[in-house]
C-alpha cells in the first residue's frame, strides 16, 4: 500500500499475505427418530452451524438392516432429514421389511473439502402392526367332514 497526497506518493509499505482455510464441515448434532412406520424409519437432526467456508453439499447416511450395511447420500446442504426407506437418496432407500431391525445409523455433513465425523448414533426397529380384525364370520353349507367358513 503507498500513501497518496497533493505533494507525491509514499513509499510501499511492506508486503502481507493471507490464506483462506476451507475444512471439512462440523458434525451434525441430535440425530434423533421421528414417527416410525412398520417399513421407514424417518430421522431428524440439526444442521452444523457453519460449513467451514465451503457450503455443505450434501448429507451422508449409514445404516445396517437386519445385519447387512448401506449407505446413501443425500444431495442439497438445507435439508435436515431423511427417511430409511422412504425412496429417496443415492443409492434410493428401499422399503423396509416390517419388524426390520435398523442399527449403527449415523450421519456426516458433506462439502466440497470431504466428509465431517460422525454423528451420535442411534438403532430402530420398525412397527410390526397387528392386523385388522376380519369381519362378517359366516358359515357354508356344512357336510360331516367339513365346517366351510367366510368373512371379509
């Protein structure tokens, strides 16, 4: 930098420099369960705060069912939540098997500088309902081996 007046220019001043550190982004904080059904497990959890200087592009989620692991990404850095086996994702979350044991999920912001630690992590096991009550018991006509019976 030289200062400038009516009379001249100054001498230069001495020389600096600076760098901009990017890092990898923070951790996502309570990774929590919402409303489970008996085939998704929907989870939610809270942004990092600050993406390092280099906008959060994605989310990454882990997760074992019944014993086998998979992983699938989410793209788009705003989004706080995500729904085993809701379709979605990359690879897409397939349907869960009602009474699925779901273990080890995790979740780890992403940007263009690579991948944040993991979150804290949580297992679910999706509902098994118990079935609807059949309706309208009727019998057939019956024999002297067999009682047929109907309903809805």
């Amino acid at each position: 930098v030289r200062a400038v007046n009516s009379v001249g220019t100054a001498v230069a001043s001495n020389v600096i420099a600076s760098t901009t550190t990017l890092n990898v982004p923070p951790a996502i904080s309570d990774l929590g369960l919402g409303t489970q059904t008996s085939t998704t497990v929907p989870l939610t959890w809270t942004a990092p705060a600050s993406d390092s200087r280099a906008p959060i592009s994605g989310y990454e989620i882990r997760y074992t069912v019944d014993g086998v692991p998979h992983a699938t990404v989410l793209t788009g850095g705003t989004t706080a939540g995500f729904t085993i086996g809701g379709g979605t994702g990359t690879p897409a979350s397939e349907a869960l098997a009602p009474g699925a044991t779901v273990t080890n999920i995790d979740v780890r912001a992403v940007n263009s500088v690579g991948t944040a630690v993991a979150s804290n992590v949580i297992a679910s096991t999706t509902t098994l309902n118990v079935p609807p009550a059949i309706s309208d018991l009727g019998l057939g006509t019956q024999t002297s081996t067999t009682v047929p019976l109907t309903w809805t």
